[in-house]
C-alpha cells in the first residue's frame, strides 16, 4: 500500500458540526420500545458527528479547523484534550460557559455491532448565522468545507453556500436525514448519504442494486455534482455526470465489534484524500479502507484509526 499524505500541496479543510460526549451501552441487543435489558459495559468518550470527522481527517494528516459551539465544562475539556491529541485546529470553536457541552445516547449490539443513537446537541444547538459571519475570513483561507446536519439547518445551509461562494470544494453528509431545500443542490460537489437517507430526500425505499443507480440518478438531475450512497457492509455507489460505479466494502482480518462512528470515518478520510489530490475511485477505497478499520474497535472518535494503522493494515 503506497503512502498518504505526503502531498506537499495539500488542501485545508473545514469540518462544520457537532461535539457530544457519546454515552455508550453496550449489551448482546439493542432494547425495544418500552423494555428494560441488563448490559455488560458501558464507556463515556468524544462523539458527534462532525467532531469525528474532524478528528478523523486530522489524525490521517489532514490540516483540519473545526467550527462548532461548546459550554465549559467536563465534556468540553474531554473535547479540547480529543482535539489537541488528534490535531483538530480549535481556533474557530466557541465556548460559552451559560451553555452545556452536547451529549449522545448510544445503545449498541455486542452481537452485530449496530447501534441506535439519540443526540443532544446542547450548545453546537444555538449556532447562529452571525457566528459564521464572525468567521468569515476561514472560507478565504481553505479549500474544502465538510457539513452534516446535527447544527441548526438554517445555519448548516448558510455556512455551505458561503463556502461554496468562496471556492470551496462542498461535502455535505446528510445525517441525520432533515428536509432541505432542493434549490441548494447546486452548491454541494459531494451529497454523501446512506441507502436510507437517499431514500428519505427521494421518498422511495432503495433496496436494489437498480433502485441505488436510479436514485444517483435523480441526485444528479437535481444539481448535486457528485453522489456517494454509502451502502455499509455492501460498500458504495458513486456516479457523476462522467461515470458511476459500485466500490466494494475493505475485507477486514478482525471483528467488527462497534459501527458507531463509520459513517463519520469515511467522510472524514474522503475529505482527506480530496484534500491530497487522490483520483476519485481511489479516494473512495481509501475512505472506506478508513471506514471499515474503525469498525474493529470501540467508540466514536477513539476508533478514528492513524494514518500509521492505515498503511501497516
């Protein structure tokens, strides 16, 4: 396996979002509506979506600022030490000691490794508009801006398009899934949803091979220049208006014991390998090589893997 990151010409990139302190439950299943079940161990460590992301970027070697709101507290130290120990740049992070850190719910399967999560945002919650415009001189100095929408969608939206309008390369991954308006498509270089957000902004279930091509598709049709649909153990789809293609999921020689965070790993590994110039498919199974090593351990931000863990794997 050839070596990353070692683009002298590498790109900045901005990771917009969230940091919760994730509360993890573990136990042989997930508990249904209403039932009670016995656990056998539980950890409390970082999360949110665009904090791993962030630190999943900057652990490969990324240059990485990362946007988001946070009290003062025990979880936002947790936060800060995550963040110097990943490489995460903290300039544009806002704390508000009137405020509590975000924290995640998480319950997840010893069994398959799946998980169900319910996220409190707390003070990435009361992200405004005029906090992005406060950070205006950011979207002068990178090159590729990375978004969920854990944040308020008014502002999620507002900071995608003025990255865009400032050249940006625009990565937004649409979890948890929340009506946008389809007008904004045309801002976003990369729509990164899984099989069931697709399906969400599409209003179908996909459950095909043909039903995930059509769907690309439709993505396309509506502006987005380029949709991933991340299909998790059965890999991705990827299409343009140049070419389209199913990548396979990374085999793994270890377990898969915990998924939260996967999602995160890859479009932060992806943002990554934009960011160093990678060909698209090579990006791609790079992202998902990232993605699928997470996987083998526990946690969210903790199972970021290294960019040493990457080449040796």
């Amino acid at each position: 396996m050839e070596k990353f990151g070692n683009n002298q010409s590498m790109k900045t990139i901005i990771v917009f979002g969230v940091f919760v302190a994730d509360l993890c439950f573990f136990s042989k299943q997930i508990p249904l509506s209403g039932q009670t079940i016995k656990g056998n161990n539980h950890i409390i460590g970082p999360g949110g979506k665009g904090s791993n992301q962030a630190i999943s970027a900057a652990r490969l070697g990324g240059d990485v600022q990362f946007i988001t709101k946070i009290g003062k507290d025990n979880y936002s130290d947790m936060a800060l030490a995550t963040f110097q120990d990943s490489g995460v740049k903290t300039k544009y992070i806002i704390q508000d000691k009137t405020l509590n850190t975000g924290v995640a719910g998480i319950f997840v399967s010893e069994t398959s490794g799946e998980n169900a999560i319910t996220i409190v945002p707390g003070a990435a919650g009361t992200i405004k508009n005029e906090d992005i415009d406060n950070f205006k001189d950011i979207f002068n100095d990178s090159n590729i801006f990375l978004t969920q929408l854990e944040t308020p969608i008014k502002t999620t939206l507002y900071a995608l398009k003025k990255a865009k309008d400032n050249g940006c390369i625009t990565i937004l991954n649409p979890a948890p899934a929340t009506d946008i308006d389809q007008k904004l498509f045309s801002s976003i270089d990369f729509f990164t949803p899984n099989e069931i957000e697709a399906g969400y902004y599409l209003k179908k279930d996909l459950k095909s091979k043909s039903d995930i091509e059509s769907a690309a598709k439709d993505f396309l049709d509506k502006g987005i220049k380029n949709i991933i649909i991340t299909l998790g153990e059965k890999g991705l789809y990827f299409a343009n208006a140049q070419e389209k293609y199913f990548v396979d999921t990374f085999k793994l020689n270890n377990k898969v014991v915990d998924t939260t965070g996967a999602g995160d790993a890859f479009n932060g590994a992806f943002a990554f390998a934009l960011a160093n110039d990678y060909k698209f498919k090579y990006a791609l199974e790079f992202a998902n090589k990232v993605a699928a090593i997470s996987t083998t351990k526990f946690g969210a931000a903790n199972s970021m893997p290294r960019l040493n863990e990457i080449e040796k794997y």
